[in-house]
C-alpha cells in the first residue's frame, strides 16, 4: 500500500516539473520577443541600424521559429521529446549568448552578429514551441483535465510577452543593450537544467517520419517572401532583391503544396482547409500575430524616435497591451465555456480593429493616460484573439486531427509574426521616405493592420455562416428528419 502512495506521490511530483517546465518554456521563448523590440531605437543609436536592419534584427528571431515548428513536432515524436527541449535550451543559451556579444562591436558588425544571435535562439524557440504543448499532451492525458493546463501555458506565453519589455528597459536603465538577453540566456539554463534532472523522456515514433520535401520548401518559401517584402519596402518593388526574392516565395509555396500532396506523412495535411471554419480560423491566426506583431514593432520604432522615450517608458506602455492580455485571457478561457469559440475570436478580431484604428490617433504630442486606454482596447482583443484561435482551429476538425490542426494553425501564426514587421515596417518606411512624418506614417500602416482584421473577421462570419447551413441541410437530410 505504502510502495503504491509513494508512486502515485512520485508520479504527480514528475508531472508538476513537466507542466512547470513546459510553462517555462514558453515564457522563455516569448520573451524575446518584446524585450528586443522595445530596445530597438537604443540599438539603431549604438550601431547606426536602420528602420530595414531593425526590421530584419526582428525577423531573425521570429523567421526561423516559424520554419521549424512543424518539424519539431515530428522530432519529438520520432527522437523524443525531452532531448528537442534540452536541443531548443541549448541553442536559446547560444543564442542569447551571441546577441548579447554584438554590443562588443561597433556598427554593421554588432547588427549582423546580432541578427546570428537572434536566428539562433528563433530557432531554438521554434523547437520549444510546439515540444512544451507535447509534454502537456502527454503528462495530462484526460482532454478535459488538459484544457486549465494549457491556460497555464498560455498564461505564461502572454507573461513572456508581458515582461519582456520591463525586464529590458529596466536592465537598459544601468547597463548596455547586449546585457538584455541574459535574463533569457539564465532562465534556458535554468530549464535545462531542470529538464536534465526531472523531466522524463517520451516519444512516440510509430507512424512518424519527417517530411524532409515539405520543410525544405516551407523554409524557402517562408525566407524568401520576408525578405522579398523586406527589401521591396527599403529598395522599392522593382528592385531586384524585391523581386526574386517575392518569386523564389512563390514558387517554393507551391513546390511545397505539391510535395504535401505526395508526401505519406505530410508536415500540413492540406485537406484541412477543405473546412471553411479551419481555413478561416488559419487566415485569422496568420493576421492575428501579424497585427499584435507587426504593432509592437511600429510603436517601440513611434515611440522611441518621434517621443524619444526610454526602453523602459516604451515598455511600461507596452504593458497596457501585454499585460492586459494576461489579465483578460482567464475570463476569455470561462468566456469560450459558453459562447463559439469562432463567435469570440471574431469579436477579437473586430475589436483588434478598432483599437488598432484608436492608436493610429496619436501623435508626438498623446500623453501617457490618452495612449494607456487606446492600447488596453488592443490588449484585450490580444487575449480574446489568441485564446480563440486554435480552439476554433481544433473544433474545425474530427478529434483525430486535433493534433495536426494545432500544428498546421500554430505555424501560419508564427508566419503571421514574421510578416507583420515585414509588411508594416514596409508602409512605416514608405510613407517616411515620401516625406510623411512619423505620426503620419504609423497611422497609414495601422490602417492596414486594422483593414486586414476586419478582412479576417468577415472570413471568419461567412464560414461560421456556411457551416451552420451545412449542418442544417445535413440535419434536414437526415432519416431521422
């Protein structure tokens, strides 16, 4: 009796390390993401970077994260999944490492080590993203048990979010910009350790081989359309950089449908999108980090050059954004107990709409309190955006593809990250180079964020629309009926 306490006693204790872990994980890869944004103009006045290195020393990290997040699935499954967590630690500790040496030199040389830096760790984080969902997965296997423990999960997601910023702009405040990354460098050692000791190995291989054709393909197209957007927005779309670059995406996007169509194990199952809730709720999840992004980005660069804040000023407005999300998203998660979770996320989208619109009023001149309530609009459509997004994804589909859903949702997301910068940062410099002031040029990207949410929104009610007709010829057709 007493051996059997002490194993369910030991088996709780090595579930808790897991989900503390994966908790951890998340976190760690969130927060880099807006720690290096709100420190982006005090980079371009050490170095010299411009708005298109600033653009790219962002992309760096958020490119390689969404080419790898399929695969790493896959690896876990085939490898295991404790060894591509210690993998993805490892390479956020070289990571950071690397970047923070940049500040040791001076100039081109500090922005492309930093860049190296940066696509290290993205990468690192791009296996720690969907192998910390995985180790949920398999500690909690009662689906209704899981669903508070990935509210833990997305709670620490939107902390590293949150956090990012006040823990960079506190730093900034006695140290140099490369001191930034060690918080995260310390917190990947932390875990790593802590996975060495206390996390168990799982793996699932039967069935499970990587699609070598499909990440390739997705890799280039992904690459190659970021850097043709990137370079059209700084040497004009005729350029020859825009150019090939926007051709070699396209025409490794559709190498990459063809080969997921061959391929016996397909990285993205393209008969998902044969469901216009699942392709809906994709596009929308592709906007949804493409406006919560790409906003980050134009405010840090706003608010930085036209107010001349300080990282940590630009981070406790930022707060407003992030850590309002965090607040929220525990009642957005009762929320979804009785409302669609298609019908929440597209109340987030339209609202993500309206408070990307309200801060496209600001100016140099907008206080604290006049920008704090335009922002906390943005943050709580955040919450209800993030939350919403891959559930209805998930919902979209038969259970047993619950799993690939999440997937295939989770990297349009983080291509959405990687285009929100790329594409914003193109109308921000465009605008500024045709002579409009930085006030000017924040509000015409916004309003292209803003449009292409309310395009996400109307997706999303035409195929809510077309699936409750669906179901009610199905009903009506029915012998029951």
């Amino acid at each position: 009796m007493m051996s059997a306490v002490t194993g369910q006693h030991t088996h709780e204790h090595q579930r808790r390390m897991t989900i503390g872990l994966a908790v951890l994980g998340v976190f760690v890869t969130y927060v880099p993401i807006t720690a290096v944004a709100v420190t982006l103009t005090t980079i371009g006045g050490a170095t010299g970077a411009t708005t298109t290195d600033m653009q790219w020393i962002t992309d760096a990290y958020v490119l390689p994260m969404a080419a790898v997040v399929l695969s790493a699935g896959v690896w876990g499954d085939l490898h295991g999944r404790r060894r591509i967590y210690l993998i993805g630690m490892v390479l956020t500790v070289l990571g950071a490492t690397t970047a923070g040496l940049a500040a040791t030199l001076a100039d081109s040389a500090a922005v492309n080590l930093l860049m190296v830096g940066q696509a290290v760790s993205g990468l690192g984080a791009g296996l720690l993203l969907p192998t910390t969902l995985a180790l949920i997965a398999h500690a909690v296997p009662d689906p209704r048990e899981r669903g508070k423990y990935i509210g833990m999960w997305a709670t620490g997601m939107m902390a590293g979010l949150a956090l990012g910023p006040l823990i960079a702009g506190t730093i900034l405040r006695v140290a140099a910009w490369g001191w930034i990354f060690v918080p995260t460098g310390v917190l990947a050692l932390v875990a790593a350790g802590g996975a060495l000791s206390r996390l168990p190995e799982s793996s699932t291989p039967e069935g499970r081989h990587l699609d070598w054709p499909g990440q390739i393909t997705a890799t280039l197209a992904i690459a190659a359309s970021i850097f043709g957007i990137i370079e059209g927005g700084a040497k004009g779309w005729d350029s020859p950089e825009a150019i090939a670059g926007l051709v070699v995406g396209a025409c490794a996007f559709l190498a990459f449908v063809v080969a997921e169509k061959r391929s016996s194990s397909p990285l993205m199952d393209l008969s998902l999108f044969r469901s216009s809730t699942f392709s809906a709720a994709g596009f929308s999840a592709l906007v949804a980090l493409f406006s919560i992004v790409g906003t980050m980005f134009l405010l840090s660069l706003f608010l930085g050059y036209a107010q001349e804040l300080s990282p940590l000023e630009i981070g406790t407005r930022l707060l407003f954004v992030t850590g309002v999300g965090a607040l929220v998203n525990p009642l957005v998660g009762h929320l979804m107990h009785r409302v669609r979770a298609i019908n929440v996320l597209i109340a987030g989208l339209v609202l993500a709409a309206v408070g990307a619109v309200s801060i496209s009023g600001i100016d140099t001149g907008t206080g604290f309190g006049d920008l704090a309530w335009r922002l906390a609009v943005f943050g709580v459509s955040v919450a209800m955006m993030m939350t919403a997004v891959s559930t209805a994804a998930i919902n979209a589909v038969p259970w047993q593809r619950a799993g690939m859903a999440a997937a295939s949702n989770t990297a349009m997301r983080q291509y959405g990250g990687a285009l929100g910068p790329a594409i914003l940062g193109a109308v921000f410099t465009g605008q500024l180079a045709a002579g409009a002031s930085h006030a000017e040029s924040l509000r015409a990207a916004l309003l292209v964020n803003a449009t292409l949410l309310v395009v996400a929104a109307v997706a999303c009610v035409a195929a809510s629309l077309s699936e409750r007709a669906r179901t009610r010829r199905t009903a009506a057709a029915s012998p029951a009926a």
